[in-house]
C-alpha cells in the first residue's frame, strides 16, 4: 500500500510539473499601450474554443468596441 502511494504522489508530481505556465489575464490599461497585441489574442481565442486563457481575449474585444465607439462619429436627426 506504501509503494502505491509512493508511486502515485510521484506521478501527480510529474503531472503537475509538465503543465504549462498560465499567462496572466491582462488589463484593458495593457491593452490600450499595446495595441498590435490585440489582434493577435483574439484570433488565438477564436481559433481555440474553449483555451483558459481567452478572459483576456475579452478584454482586447472591449478596447476595440471601445475604440470604435469612440471613433464612430455621432448620427444626425436620432433625436
């Protein structure tokens, strides 16, 4: 039973340590002074359904429906 459980730990060990480092999420601040990362980041996320690490991808879609709302100039007669 000892060894079992020995064999085991070094296993979930190895497991463990072959996994990528995650990326950390980045804020719509980063975004904003790196804009050539945007494009990017949201083809990754797109291309891969379901990658945990598309939050971020979020993040770069609100800075470019941000820029284009801030962009788009103001229709006439909607009042």
């Amino acid at each position: 039973m000892n060894k079992i459980t020995i064999v085991a730990a070094v296993i979930a060990a190895l497991a463990l340590s072959a996994c990528a480092p995650t990326e950390q999420a980045k804020s719509v601040e980063y975004y904003k002074a790196h804009k050539e990362e945007i494009a990017p980041k949201l083809a990754e996320c797109t291309s891969k359904p379901g990658v945990v690490n598309c939050e971020t991808a979020g993040t770069a879609d609100a800075i470019i429906k941000q820029a284009a709302w801030v962009n788009t100039p103001p229709k006439r007669g909607v009042w």
